[in-house]
C-alpha cells in the first residue's frame, strides 16, 4: 500500500506490548485453487457469491476452517474421493473465522469446497465497498491487510497463495476490472458476465475487483498493454499515470532482470479510498489525488506525486505481490523495499527533481521519529488485525527504505542489484522472510548485509555516534541509542546498551570509504583531508555529534565540499544535538545562515522547518515570536528578490524555491509578499490556470492564513464545483488554515458536515489541530463537537486525529487530552495517544531548556 500523503502525523508505535492471542488458521488445509463468481447489486449495496476452493487436507479432518467477516453462508458441501457431504457452518466472529464442520472426516488428498453465500458492499472502505461518485455507485476492492475475507470465504494469509479464476456479473453497460486480462464477455439479459484469465499463484490480499461505468487510456511498454482508468468525468486527468507507468515498466524489467509477472497492467483511481494506492496484482488501485492530474498545467510537485506512488505501486508488482513476506511481522519487507525502489525510476524519468535530495530530508524526518523514546522494532510481532493494520507506519515504511539505502551505498548499486535479482528469482510467486533476503544479499556482495541488516531490523531507535577530536589518522567513535528527549533518554540510561553494526561512510577523495563498526567505542580511518565527515552520501541511518573543533572545520567546508544530500544530514544532525540540549538553539539559527543561499530547495527546506519548529516549540512570548519573524524577512527576503518574478527559464528548482520562500516570508508576516500572495490568490481563483502551478499552493495557504470570510466562502466554492481532484483537496486543506476562531469553527463543521468524504475530513481535523495557530480553538470545537467528527473517522483516520494533539506544548494540555481520549475511546489510536503525550512534554521540556538561549540568540542578531 501507500501511506496517505500528510500522513506525517501517524504514530510511530509502541513495540507490541499487547497479550496477542493468535488468530492464525490451523494448517491442515492449503488451498491451491479458487473459482469465483460475484454479482454485486450497487442499488442494494450488497453481492452474492459461488465460490469453490481446490485445496489439500495434510490428513483426515472432519472440521475446514478459513476466514470470512460479514459473510452468510447459504450452503457448503465437500467433494472429497467422489463423495459430496454438506458442512454445518460455525462462526466465530471475533476471530473472523468460519468453521466447516462434516458428519464423517474429510480423507486426506484433494478437497473441494463448494460455498453459496452473500455479503455486503460496506461503506468503510475495505473488503469489497461501495464508492460513490457524484452520479453513481461502485463496487471496488481493498484486501490488504486482512479483509479479502469480507468479500470470499478465504485462506487469508499471505503465505496461502493460490491461483484464482474471477467471473464478475454485471449490468449491462457497466464493466469490471480483476487482476487479469477478460477472456469472454457473455451477455445476460440486463446483465453480463465477464470471465477473467486464471492469475499466478497469488496472496489474497492482492486479489481485486471493480465494479462500475470505469473509463481508461490506454499505452504499453515492453508488450504489456497498461492503462489508466478512471470514473468518465476524469479520463482526461489520466493520460500522464500511463507515461509514468510505461517509464517505470521497461525500467524494473530492466533492473530487476524478470520481466513484469502479469499479462497487463491496470491502475484505477477511485473516488473514495482510504489509503494512497493498492498494488493489486495486475489492477493497481489509487486515491484520486495520487493518480490524476491535469498534466499541462499541475506543478511539478504533482506530477512527481503521481510518478512516485505509481512506482512504488509497481515496486510491489516483482517485490511483494510475486514474491511475498511469508507474514505481517515482515511487512517492511514489502514496504521498505517499494518506498526505497520508487525513487530509482523517478529519479532517472526526472533527474532535475533532484529526488535524491527529498530522499536525504525524508530520512531526516524518520530519523526524529524514530529517535522518539515510543518506537518499536522494524520487525515486530502482529497477530490479530489491529496488530497487523498497526504495522502500516512510518518504521516500516521510511526506515525500511532507509536501511535499504544505506546497505545499497556500503555495497555499491551493481552489487546490491544482483543480490535483489537473486532473491526474487529463488522466490519467485512464492514467500519470502527478512533472512531469504539478506542471505541473499550476502552471498552476492560477500559483505555482512546479514549483520548490518540484523542490527537495524531488530534493534529499536537510533545509533547516535559521538566523534572524538583525535590527532593521526584515526578518530575515536562511541556509538549508543539515541533518544530526541533529554528526559526519555534519562529515562532509559540504565538500559542494556544497544550496538548495531553500521556501515560508517568516512567522506574522502576520489571515494568514500565505509568501514563497518561493530563496537563501542571503537576507532575509524580519518581519511586524508582536513575535515572530517562521517556521512559520505548522507544516507546513513545513524545522528553524527562532532566535537566542537571538529565541527567547526567542517563548517568551512558545508558549502564548498559537501553534497546537498550531505549538508541536510549536517542540518538535522545540528538540530538534534539541539533537541537534547547539547548545542543552544542558536547553533541552529547560525548554520541557516551559513546556508540560506544555498541552491538546493531541500537544504532551505530543512533549515526552514527547523526554524519553524523553534517558532512553534520554543519561542513562547509574542515579543520572541516577532524577533525571530524579523530575522527570518531579513534572512531570506534578499534570496527571495534574487530569484525575481517567474520566467519561462525557470528551472523546477527556482519554481519550487519562489514557493517556498514565499511561504517562509508571508509566515514571517511579510507584508509585501502577503500583498502578492493575495493578488495572485485573485487571479488563480478568477482561472485555476492562470498563475504558475507551483506558486499556487504557496500564495493560497499564504492568502489563507490571512484571509477573511469572503476567501473561505471562495475556496469553499472551489472545493464544491472543482472537477480536478487535485484542486479539490488543496482547496479543502486550505479550509483549515484560516486563524480567526469563527472562520477555524466552519472549517471543522464543514469537515464534519458529511459534504466531505470521510477519507477527507481529517484533512481538516489534524490540520487545525496539528497548528499552533489554530489548534487551541480546533480543540475546543472539536471536543465540543465530538460525536460529529468522530462520526467522520474510519479506522485509519482515528489514530492521525489523536495523533495530531502532539502539537500542543504545556502540561495542561497534555492531561486535557489524556482525559478526554480516556473519556472518548478512539480505536486503535492508543499509540497515537501516547506518541502525541510524549510530543508534548518533550516541548515543554525543550522550552524550558533553550527558550533563554533563544532570547540572548535574537538580543544579538536584532
Ligand atoms: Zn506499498
């Protein structure tokens, strides 16, 4: 799957503490075949189903048990050594398993099961669901993780693979999508039947149908025909997703060296999901926003959205949907490998994205988060569907891929390639765990990837390493966990030390050399220059601390020697030193400076919302808060007029840094760049296409940010009338940016008003929450309002809303809301619960620790 864009807020999670009592099926019964005939009713919302299971008993058994949630059985019978017996059937809807039952035991051999039942088109957006576009309704799927069994009594586990055989009866003019190609269309009266071609062996969650008056472009790369389809009023918005997809197919055949597993490739954008995309084998499934997109006028930034996740979707074709982790507790390996594996395609489509740049300020990120005293383990134990659906977080997905980047420098790209090439062909539609993949890797490096990729993968948190200012040519080295929290790290001090064996890339010319360190302390080559940088490519998974000459030499060299992707590592590991009280928040302040021409818009992006986290965590008085947004005009406005109006020259990089600095400076409250966002704001809602595209989501927020009621009453309009999906969800977002209390109370009404798609309301909730502008007016409504918009959470969006009160920073609040989640239960948000407390006492904590260094900071820079 893809993680929700904005979905920076979900909860890094609690290792999994929890008594898991097993819901696993016995293994006497392994399914091999399935014959599925579906008819769903999209008036009634419901379906019926003629399913039979080819499978093998190990041994005799009077009982079959497999999964099914919010399924009636109608009829079961068994076909066994040319005998046919009728099953009893037993629920057991806590586990959401089905308990066949047979008067004489079932021999051991072949079985076929014959199930007559009816389900239901839900409207919680998983299982098989009902969608809904402005004029109709559809049937699609979402099966992953657990809920292929709410549409088909199934083996719904990843390691049962089977082949499956799909018929869909539909109406007349309606069509229907499945994981292969249609091999008849046989007419019926009003209805027609269309039979699809026998998939590989595959694992449920992978298995998709949909449902509806779908339209599609069409292309195909290497000889696979692909397409794009949308509901009809958006086939427009869908020819850039099949360029993309013809790109990145012939470049995984390539790289890969296993050509793509499926005789075609389509991809559907659906009106309402919850997620970003699905990587149904064969019939990929995407949110709107994350597919469509007008692609002569939609910024780069879209554009390169849409390509990103439709990479990572096709990642999972080779790395997930044909070779498949064995189960959930290994999910990384299907996510941190398609987030690691989508860049490469991207970044070789458009080089001028710079995409390994955002990669080195994604890792930034996840390393703060994962630095958090509540992390949990890449692989971690899940057992029950909670479990399993908690696992979709940012340590499966960001530092997987990270650990994957790291391991890929420390072994070159050639190397690790093979080692990719070998694991896929030894597994191929079969199953796989986290040891098949870096034994493999191992043996085609023969490096220790087996160690490396141990130690991340089973010890929590981050290594930080603390250099020492040695003389010669070694430097001393002590690695221990690190914790962003002077308080959880007190907490923890007694803790058994934690040693990973990393693979240091000492920066060096002509290459870097990466010795692996495995002790603490320990001593590293310093190389032959007169600096010294422990980063080389700026993808190791660890925080570096300099001694302060050291790290003054090194400063000398930021700009000159340094890579882009280097520097943001150096700015964020700055910043964590502040987090801890090691440096004074002007450490920080300086090295923006040091920075602020620098031609990367990551670098400035890092440097920037640091600065904001010391505008929102630290400075507390309204005098700090103006001296700082005086600081930041005076700083940036100059880089700002040096980059001029918009010209047709213009690179991607100078669009994206106007934006940005635009941002920078109306936040700052400068009032010229407030007056341009405001007269560009006009025009672009006089005609969406009449100002640079990506100007648009700067100046709107900027004008927003300052805007009355006649502006919300606009952007509303917009978020109403707009066909572009895009446009929509800016339009919405925007919604809650406004600060005056009365304008933030419709923001969230509106939300909560079910004009909004679920999928989007929380758009509006974590947003006011999540800004410290808004958030003490966006809780009290919301409290207030409860039952509202909790009305509008679905499963996932429950956890990013309590998630979102971590912006909060004094004691207070912390029992405010601790008192109201224990009062208002939200389910399955208990490790956003005690992500947001522990967010909020670190802040109250930093303040008080760095709110005085501040003050003498800005006493000098005024
Ligand atoms: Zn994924």
């Amino acid at each position: 799957m893809h993680r929700l864009r904005n979905a920076c807020l979900i909860a890094a999670t609690l290792a999994c503490a929890l008594t898991a009592y097993s819901q696993r099926l016995p293994k006497n019964a392994i399914p091999e075949h399935y014959t599925l005939s579906l008819t769903p009713d999209l008036k009634a919302a419901t379906f019926t189903g003629v399913e039979s299971i080819a499978l093998q008993l190990a041994e005799p058994s009077a009982t079959i048990t497999l999964n099914a949630a919010e399924i009636t059985f109608k009829s079961v019978t068994a076909e066994a050594a040319g005998q046919t017996q009728t099953a009893k059937v037993t629920l057991n809807d806590a586990d959401q398993q089905a308990t066949f039952t047979f008067d004489k035991p079932l021999p051991a051999g072949a079985v076929t099961l014959h199930v007559d039942y009816s389900g239901i088109l839900n409207g919680q957006l998983r299982g098989f669901y009902l969608s809904k576009s402005d004029k109709r309704n559809y049937a699609v799927t979402q099966f992953e993780p657990t809920d292929a069994r709410r549409a088909f009594p199934s083996f719904d586990e990843p390691a049962m693979k089977a082949t499956f055989d799909v018929s869909l009866v539909v109406d007349k003019n309606d069509t229907a999508i499945s994981n292969t190609n249609i091999v008849s269309d046989t007419p019926d009266g009003d209805k027609h039947t269309l039979h699809f071609a026998t998939t590989p062996k595959m694992s449920t969650y992978l298995v998709a149908f949909l449902v509806g008056d779908f339209v599609c472009t069409s292309g195909s790369s290497d000889g696979v025909p692909i397409r794009a389809c949308a509901t009809p009023d958006k086939l427009t918005l869908t020819p850039y997703a099949v360029k993309a997809a013809e790109f990145v197919l012939h470049y995984y055949d390539d790289y890969f060296g296993i050509k793509y597993p499926m005789p075609k490739l389509d991809m559907i954008a659906i009106p309402d999901f919850e997620a970003g995309a699905m990587e149904n084998f064969g019939a990929i499934t995407y949110r709107e926003t994350d597919f469509l997109v007008d692609e002569a006028h939609a910024s780069d930034e879209a554009k390169e959205r849409v390509a990103q996740v439709v990479a990572h979707e096709m990642a999972h074709q080779w790395f997930g949907d044909m070779v498949t982790m064995q189960w959930w507790n290994n999910l990384w390996l299907n996510e941190g490998f398609a987030t690691w594996m989508e860049n490469k395609p991207v970044a070789a489509w458009h080089p001028e994205w710079n995409v390994p740049e955002q990669v080195a300020s994604t890792l930034n990120g996840t390393l703060n988060i994962d630095a958090a005293a509540v992390t949990r383990t890449i692989r971690a134990e899940a057992n029950t569907p909670d479990e399993i659906n908690e696992m979709f977080d940012g340590i499966t997905y960001q530092k997987g891929g990270a650990v994957l980047d790291m391991v890929e420098n420390y072994v070159g790209p050639g190397d690790f390639r093979k080692g990719v090439h070998n694991y896929l062909e030894a597994h191929m539609f079969g199953n796989a765990t986290a040891e098949d993949f870096w034994n493999a890797e191992t043996a085609a490096t023969h490096k220790p990837v087996d160690k490396v990729m141990e130690s991340f993968v089973g010890e929590p948190g981050v290594p930080v390493l603390t250099f020492e200012d040695g003389s010669g040519l070694h430097v001393g080295v002590t690695q221990k966990r690190f914790f962003l929290s002077p308080v959880a790290a007190k907490a923890h001090e007694g803790d058994k030390p934690q040693l990973w064996t990393i693979p240091v890339c000492i920066k060096a010319e002509p290459t870097a050399a990466c010795p692996l360190l495995s002790t603490s302390p320990g001593e590293l080559a310093q190389g032959s220059q007169d600096y010294f940088f422990a980063n080389a490519g700026g993808v190791g998974y660890y925080r570096s601390a300099y001694p302060e000459g050291m790290y003054a030499k090194l400063l000398l060299h930021v700009e000159k020697d340094l890579t882009p992707e280097e520097r943001i590592s150096l700015i964020g590991d700055e910043w964590a030193q502040i987090r801890v009280d090691k440096q004074p928040v002007g450490a920080s302040l300086d090295l923006a400076a040091a920075t602020k021409s620098d031609p990367s818009v990551e670098v400035i992006s890092t440097s920037v919302s640091e600065i904001g986290a010391i505008y929102e965590r630290i400075a507390a008085t309204q005098q700090e808060k103006d001296e700082l947004s005086a600081w930041i005009r005076a700083t940036y406005k100059p880089e700002f007029e040096k980059l001029g109006m918009p010209a047709a020259t213009d690179t991607p990089d100078t669009r994206e840094m106007r934006g940005l600095l635009m941002e920078v400076l109306g936040d700052a409250g400068d009032a010229q760049v407030i007056a341009i966002a405001r007269h560009l704001t006009e025009l672009y809602l006089a005609d969406p296409n009449s100002i640079s595209p990506s100007l648009v989501e700067p100046v709107t927020r900027v004008a927003a940010a300052n805007g009355d009621a006649q502006l919300f009453d606009q952007l509303q309009k917009v978020f109403e009338t707009s066909n572009d999906p895009t446009h929509k969800e800016e339009a919405l977002g925007l919604l809650a940016v406004f600060k005056q209390p009365a304008l933030i109370d419709r923001a969230i009404d509106y939300a909560a008003s079910g004009k909004v798609r679920n999928q989007d309301s929380i758009f509006v909730f974590a947003r006011t929450l999540g800004n410290p502008d808004t958030h003490d007016e966006a809780w009290k409504y919301i409290q207030a309002n409860w039952p509202k918009v909790q009305a509008q959470l679905t499963e996932m969006m429950g956890g990013y809303l309590v998630g979102s009160t971590g912006s909060f920073c004094s004691a207070e609040k912390a029992q405010e809301v601790e008192t109201f989640f224990t009062a208002h239960p939200v389910h399955a948000a208990e490790r956003a619960l005690a992500r947001a407390k522990s967010q909020i006492s670190d802040c109250v904590q930093l303040r008080s620790a760095q709110e005085a260094n501040l003050d003498s900071w800005l006493a000098k820079h005024k």
